[in-house]
C-alpha cells in the first residue's frame, strides 16, 4: 500500500476517519442539546420548572455519551495516525537536513524490538531512520565466545548482544562504533574479546552496576533509544530434546542436531527488568525477530511476566520471520512453524501479524545455504490465518557478505507501514 502526501490510500484513510469522528462530535452534542431542550423553556423563577429542566438534563440517554465517546477516540486515533502517516513519508523524503530528521524521529512512534544475536541489530539499524523511541529488549543468556569468557570470568551479564544493539542505534563517529567492534585476534588473553565488551565490563567494576555501565556506554555512542536486558538476572538456558536429552547453554543448544521440544530458563524465577515491563505497556508497535527463534527471541518471552506483557499491552504485536532455516533449531520450519512454536513454548498467542519475506534466494546463495542444511522458509498462508494470524508480504531480501538476510531499511519501511496504515 502505498502512502503519500498527494492521496495515498493510507493518508486518505486517516482524513476520513477523522472528518467522520469530527461529524459523530457534532451529531452527539446536537443530540445532548437537542434532548435537553426539546420542547422546553427554562423559566429559572418557576421551581416546579427548573425541578423539570434538571431532570431532563440528567436522564441524557446513554447513547449520547457513547456517541460522544466513540467520536472523541476516532479523532484521537485519526489524528495520531495522520501524524505517524506524515513522518512516513517524511521519512522517504531526499536527503532531508540534520534538523529536520531529529525532530521528525523524535516525535516518531515508540517501538519495542526483541531478540538478540545479529537480527536484532539489524532490524534496530533500519528503525532508528523513522524514531529514537526505540527500546532493543536483549536476551542474556549467552553464554559461548567472548561474551561467555567474561560472564564466568567477571561474573557479569553477557554484553555481546547488547553491545552490538548499542552500536546499531549509535549516532556517533564511525571510528567508536568500528572501534567498539574491533575483535582482538592476536594470539593472548585478549585474543576473541571485542573492545565493545571489554568497555562495558570495565565500566560495571568502576560504576559497581551493569545497567549503569550500559546507559554510560549509551552515552559515549550517542545512542538513540534504549538498550536494556531482559532481566539483570544470572540465567541459563536449559532446553529437552525431542530425542530425550536434556541440554544446558544456550550454545550447546543448536549444536545437538536435535529439534527442540521444550525449553525453560533456570532459575525459573528470574525476574524481569522493570523498564522492559514499562516500555513494553506504553508501545504502540512490539516486533519479536528477526533471528534465532530459540536462543535469542524466546529466551526473552520466557523470563516471567514478559510474554504476559506482550500479551496484555495495546500495542501492535509483530513477529518478522526469518528468511531461512536454523539447523538444530528451525529445521523443515513453515512461517507457521515458527508462530506455533512462540505459542507452545509461551502459552500464550503473542503475534496479530507476521511479516514474511517473498523474495526469491538467489541460486548460488540457495546452493551454499543447502550445503549447510539451510533452506528458505516457507510462506504457508492457509495454515498462518488458521491460527489467527495477518500475513505480511514483502520483498525483503538483501544478500551481503555471501549471507541472506533482512534488507534492513525495507523491513524497517515494511514495519512502520504497519504501524501508520
């Protein structure tokens, strides 16, 4: 659907809802008006009439206070939306100045993300181009490579994934978010460390607090929006096999060739961040993925109390299905696959859309994919309505590097077209 200023469906749309909620306010208030002084003239020195008059003002029928009510949402939703549909498109605008941008995303709409590994990035990368009120939701419970040495060395949380989603959302120099990348390779005790996650365990020795470390990390990047992890808790990943076997880390979890029949975080009692909870309610749009379905997005809706958020927040709930499938985790995987999946490890049915992209893999990258026992994932429509779920099309791909994956500025675009429209 295409959305403009010069009459796009979608602006058209949103000026005609709120012509019409502006009519409804009228036709309401005529109606309240026209009730309470049909057929009356108020003679304020006749008691007996006054007595009359009140009473004739305070049995207004209930429609007319509901008429008023839906006329008042309809111009508030119609408003708020023109004003998202305009940031849309002035968001397509060509090269528009410094200025303009700043202030056109930060009156944008507020968007939770989460996930982890390299699809959350990637996602946050296209986003931050349409709004700065973005919170990046981070799983924790990484536990391999650099971020894995320092969880068991430190003992502090993993700060891979959440230094990768600070460095997406940076505004600074290219050279602090390149240096905050830079990955020691010489061989050493720093060999495998990236600086980024050396900066922010340094910083939570000096501060004494994690969170503290990460928002001063936000600071030196510029960062726009928020990055908070999931839950400041020590957690671990536990998963059962569909063959029996119980597995513990979440990088030993896609290692066993296995599917996944059930996983669970331990302890089960960990709590979840309160500013996760609190953006999470205040959202007008959640996106769970791209990425690993079971070690970096569910492991997110299963720290307690957030799929529940999800579930009970207003926001528009959207699940960005990944291009290809995960060997040890999404193998043979449908679109539907994936939802149904959310649903039996959450109990809970936490997508109103699901975007999915059409986009044909190139043969080579097709080719390298099934060598590795990859395969694109496929788009089931009859079986994502069954389960009462919008499917989303879009072409979406962009192959970088000899990897498919997410275009980032059209999902970004594809997202907030969701959100406006």
């Amino acid at each position: 659907m295409k959305l403009g200023l010069g009459g796009g469906p979608g602006m058209k749309r949103w000026l005609l809802l709120l012509v019409m909620s502006l009519g409804l306010v009228v036709l309401a208030l005529s109606a309240m008006v026209g009730h309470i002084f049909a057929g009356w003239r108020v003679d304020v020195m006749n008691p007996a009439m006054l007595e009359r008059w009140t009473h004739q003002v305070q049995s207004l029928r209930f429609v007319d206070y509901a008429l008023l009510a839906l006329a008042c949402w309809g111009v508030v939703f119609a408003l708020r939306r023109l004003y998202f549909a305009v940031l849309t498109v002035a968001g397509r605008q060509a090269e528009p100045s410094a200025p303009a941008v700043k202030a056109r995303r930060s009156r944008g709409p507020r968007i939770v993300a989460i996930g982890g590994g390299t699809g959350l990035p990637h996602l946050l990368s296209g986003l931050k181009s349409y709004t700065d009120k973005l919170t990046a939701v981070v799983t924790v419970a990484d536990d391999g490579g650099s971020s894995g040495r320092l969880r068991r060395d430190l003992h502090i949380l993993p700060p891979g994934d959440l230094r990768n989603c600070l460095v997406a959302l940076a505004e600074t120099e290219p050279l602090m978010a390149e240096l905050f990348q830079h990955r020691f390779t010489r061989q050493g005790s720093l060999s495998g460390h990236s600086f980024g996650n050396l900066f922010i365990a340094a910083l939570t020795e000096v501060t004494g607090d994690f969170g503290e470390a990460l928002r001063a990390s936000s600071k030196v990047l510029a960062v726009s929006g928020q990055v908070l992890p999931v839950t400041f808790d020590d957690v671990r990943l536990n998963a059962v096999m569909a063959d029996g076997r119980k597995v513990q880390g979440e990088s030993r979890i896609s290692a066993t060739g296995a599917s996944i029949q059930r996983l669970s975080l331990e302890p089960a009692d960990a709590r979840p961040n309160p500013e996760v909870l609190q953006a999470i309610a205040s959202a007008d749009a959640i996106v769970m993925g791209p990425g690993s379905l079971y070690t970096s997005i569910l492991p997110n809706l299963l720290v307690p109390g957030v799929a529940k958020a999800v579930e009970r927040s207003g926001a528009l709930k959207i699940h960005v299905c990944n291009v290809m499938t995960q060997p040890g985790e999404t193998d043979g995987y449908s679109v539907s696959s994936h939802l149904k999946a959310l649903k039996a490890q959450t109990g809970l049915s936490l997508a109103d859309y699901v975007v999915a992209n059409t986009e044909p893999v190139p043969a080579t990258a097709a080719g390298r994919y099934a060598a590795k026992g990859q395969y694109p994932v496929a788009v089931d429509r009859d079986a994502i309505e069954a389960l009462g779920v919008r499917l989303v099309k879009a072409r979406l791909l962009e192959e970088k590097n000899g990897l498919v994956r997410h275009h980032p500025g059209r999902l970004a675009r594809t997202i907030i077209r969701m959100i406006v429209i």
